[in-house]
C-alpha cells in the first residue's frame, strides 16, 4: 500500500510480476484530485509505459490496469477488483508463472521417479 | 547534456542471447538527466529482460550497478573486483562511457543498450535539441549565442542559404533556420555588426575532421 500512486515507477510494477504476479492493478485518485496535485497523472504515464514494455517482451498488456476512484467508493472499488480479477482469470497464467510450474512439476515427477 | 535513447528492447535481447548471467551498468551522468541510462532504467530494463528471458525459458542473472560515471576510471574500476564473473557488460551510458569500460575490461565483452545521441539541452519534459557538435573553435560570442555550426543544417558560416522560407529550415518544416535565428538575436542585441564584420574562412582542424581528439590540459598534469 502506498500514499499515493505517484510513488509508483515501472520497476516496482516490474518486480511484481517477478514475484509472481499475473495481474496488476493500480488504483489512484480521481484525476484532478490528486492530493499531491499530478501523482496519479504520473502514475498514468508510468502504467503506460508498463503496458508497453509488457506488450513487447509478450508478457501480455491487459495484465496491468490503472483504475481512478475517490476514497468514499468502496463499492465502485470492490466492482473494479471484481473486474479486473475476472479479466486476469481469462487470460489464465502469466508466462512467467507458466513457465515456473512447468519446472516445478519436472522436478516433482523426477523426484517421483 | 549528452543524449540518447534506448535501443529497441528486441535488439538487446539478440544482443544477450548468448548469455546467462551479464552486468547491466548504468551511470549517473547524463544520460540519468535524459532519462536513457540511470539508476532507474537499470532497474526497469533489468526487470524486463528477466521476464522477457524467465518466460522463454531461458532465465538470465543480472547484476545491477549504475556507477557516478561511466568516463571517468575511478568509478569504473569499482567494477573490476566481480567484471570477470560475469560473461558480458550491457551498459545504457553513452558510447563514450561504453568504450571507456571495454578500454578497461579487455576481456568481457561490452554491448551498448541505448543509442547515442548528441550534445543538446532539455526543451521541455521529455524532448531534448542538438546545440553543440564540439567543433573546437567556439564563434558565439559573433553570433548571438546561437550556433551556425549546429542550427543551420549546413553548418554555413555568412548568412542563410536560399532554402531559408519564412525563417523555416529547406531541410525539415520542424527545424527552424540557424540564420534567421542569429540575426533575430543579433538585432535584438543591437548587435548586427557582427552579421556584417568578414570572417575568414573556418578552420575545422578542432573538429572531427582530424580524427579523434585529445585535450591535454599541462596545467592539470
């Protein structure tokens, strides 16, 4: 959790699909809200950016999204992490992970046998 | 400022195909300023080259260090006591910094992982312009502070060529012309005797035309 999306830069979005993740998603503050007048628009940015290098390496862009809501939308937020959970459920596995359970389960029928 | 921009992510991964564990050097020179090669893109192209590598199925060990500068050898030799565990250098400093650590560590290989760019300035965020192509001999101080050698696509010396339209470059719509620029300034300044006052013929032994340079200050050795 942070204060404010716009502490965000691309390598943490990055380090957490190291660390396993198969979705990412990013919520800040209305824009035009930001209490800190432009960390959510630099958030923006840098979530693009993501979405862009994902695309290349073929990680998959929809893996990541940047959602805006006030503190006071609870609902609107659990509708948002419904979502997006829903939408990383279809696109199944990152390629990361794919390729790890692929090893993991090498190593445990070798261990079998 | 000395610029660049990163190479294409496709380039470097068939650059480092061949290996599996490689340093990735940044510098915190200009080439942070520009945004192209500091701290913060080692850190970001680090992380997308072992996705990009763990999810084809060929992980890769990188190391991350950004060093105060890649050009001088007291911040590269920090860099001697573990080069030789690793099978290569990918480095995002400017090709000056990339050939300064192959000088130094003959036998690792070296990659560049941005394209360099050229002595400009920040415009604004995110777009930097050409202003000096080190030519050695510097007329500034004749013309306004704007530099023919760089601003006028044809490096002329005495006034713009007949591709200058309504102070537009012939070259391109978006490069604005040197001349026209100079004597805006020039007037400006009250300064047009300048524009005016003959100038001998430039001498480009200072420049790139002689070679590689060297500059040996006896007052520093």
């Amino acid at each position: 959790m942070l204060p404010c999306t716009g502490r965000i830069d691309e390598s943490l979005l990055l380090k957490a699909f190291e660390n396993g993740a198969d979705g990412v998603m990013v919520v800040g503050c209305l824009e035009g809200d930001c209490h800190y007048v432009s960390g959510n628009i630099r958030a923006r940015a840098r979530v693009k950016r993501v979405y862009d290098i994902l695309d290349k390496i073929k990680i998959g862009p929809d893996r990541i999204r940047m959602y805006n809501l006030s503190a006071g939308e609870g609902s609107k937020f659990a509708a948002y992490a419904n979502e997006f959970v829903e939408r990383v459920r279809e696109l199944g596995q990152s390629p990361i992970n794919r390729v790890r359970a692929g090893q993991a389960h090498a190593v445990s029928q070798k261990e079998a046998t | 400022m000395i610029t660049g921009t990163p190479k294409p992510i496709e380039e470097i991964m068939e650059m480092i195909e061949s290996y599996d564990n490689i340093i990735l050097a940044g510098c915190h020179g200009c080439v942070t300023v520009c945004r192209v090669g500091g701290e913060k893109e080692v850190q970001v192209l680090a992380s997308t080259l072992r996705l990009a590598r763990e999810a084809s199925g060929k992980p890769i060990k990188i190391r991350e260090v950004s060093l105060e500068r890649q050009c001088d050898p007291e911040y590269v030799e920090q860099m001697r006591p573990y080069v030789e565990d690793y099978q290569a250098v990918l480095s995002i400093a400017c090709g000056a910094g990339i050939q300064f650590l192959a000088e130094k560590f003959t036998t690792t290989p070296l990659l560049p992982g941005i394209n360099t760019g050229f002595l400009g300035v920040t415009e604004r965020q995110g777009e930097w312009a050409e202003r000096c192509q080190g030519c050695g001999d510097c007329v500034l101080h004749l013309t306004g502070g704007i530099c023919p050698v760089t601003r006028c696509a044809k490096s002329l010396f005495h006034g713009p060529c007949g591709g200058s339209v309504q102070g537009i470059c012939e070259v391109d719509k978006s490069v604005k012309c040197g001349w026209q620029l100079i004597i805006d300034r020039l007037k400006a300044l009250d300064q047009m005797d300048n524009y005016t006052k003959f100038k001998p013929f430039k001498g480009w032994s200072s420049a790139r035309d002689g070679g590689p340079r060297r500059i040996i200050r006896e007052d520093m050795i």
